[in-house]
C-alpha cells in the first residue's frame, strides 16, 4: 500500500522545521531593523551569539560546534560572518597559543538583550496553544524522535550529545 507524504510524520516535521527556521529569521531580521542595524543575524549566527553571551572567557571553535550540533567548518563560516558584522572577535587563547577562542564584540553584547527578547516571544507565539504540560511532551516526544532515528542512520542522534542522556538508557 502506498502511503502520501502528506500522512507521514516525517514530511510534517520536514515542513514544520522550515516554517519555523523561516518565521525565526524574519523574527530575528525584525529585530536587528528595530534597533537600527544594518546586519541581519540568522538563525545559525543566534546559536553562536546565545552560546558565546554566557561565556566570558570566549570558546574555541570546536567547543561552539559541540554545543550547537554543527561541524567545526560550518561553525568558522557562521563566526566569519559574524566577524564581518562586527559581533564576534576571534583571539588567540593567552595560555596555549595554539588554540583559537570567539568572544562577543561590544556590539555582539549590546544587541544581546534585543536579541534575547526576540526569541522569548518568537518561543512564546510558537507555543502560546500548548499548556505547559503539552510543551513538555512535545520536546520528549520529539526528543524521541531523534533518538529512534539512529535505528535508520546509527550515531544520528547523539552525534553531538544534545540529547538528555536517560533517553539512550536501556531498559
């Protein structure tokens, strides 16, 4: 029996992947024009940004891309671009040279509050129809999700060690 892609959870996930990823960059473009700048940071660029605020002491590019389940080449072109709208320096590291960390700019830290805002209400308009209880099976159910996917493409899903470790538990 064939099945429509319309009746799978897979295509309604692929689908509601790309209306969030789109309506979280208009969210984040209408930001940057409220507060008067002339860059537009992305979604990829936020996870840098959200990651780098709460470390004062920077992070090498390895550290970023475990912490946002990205792979090292893909989080130095985010951090390139990044430095091009002046939100993030790279620094060699004082103690081993060798080592390479990003820290955020003046202005990366002082358009953190808008930025912040932003995602706040962006999260809340998402969720506003889900009691609290509902959200919190939602993130297990999708959760689950990604971990049942490494029964079709093993190490998928903890590839960066993202999840919450008592969902790779065996019973």
């Amino acid at each position: 029996m064939e099945i429509q892609p319309e009746e799978t959870i897979g295509y309604w996930l692929f689908y509601s992947q790309r209306c969030a990823e789109y309506a979280f960059f208009e969210a984040l473009k209408r930001c940057c024009a409220e507060q008067g700048k002339a860059y537009v940071v992305t979604p990829p660029q936020w996870g840098i940004l959200s990651a780098l605020f709460f470390e004062q002491q920077g992070l090498p590019i390895g550290a970023l891309s475990q912490r946002r389940g990205f792979d090292a080449p893909t989080i130095t072109g985010i951090v390139k671009r990044l430095e091009q709208s002046g939100l993030v320096e790279r620094q060699h590291d004082r103690e081993d040279r060798r080592v390479v960390k990003v820290y955020l700019t003046a202005e990366g830290r002082n358009i953190m509050p808008a930025l912040f805002a932003a995602v706040t209400q962006f999260n809340a308009t998402m969720m506003q129809s889900f009691s609290s209880a509902e959200q919190k099976d939602l993130m297990d159910k999708i959760q689950q999700i990604i971990v049942n996917l490494g029964a079709v493409a093993p190490g998928t899903g903890d590839r960066f060690h993202l999840l919450p470790h008592h969902l790779y538990e065996t019973e």
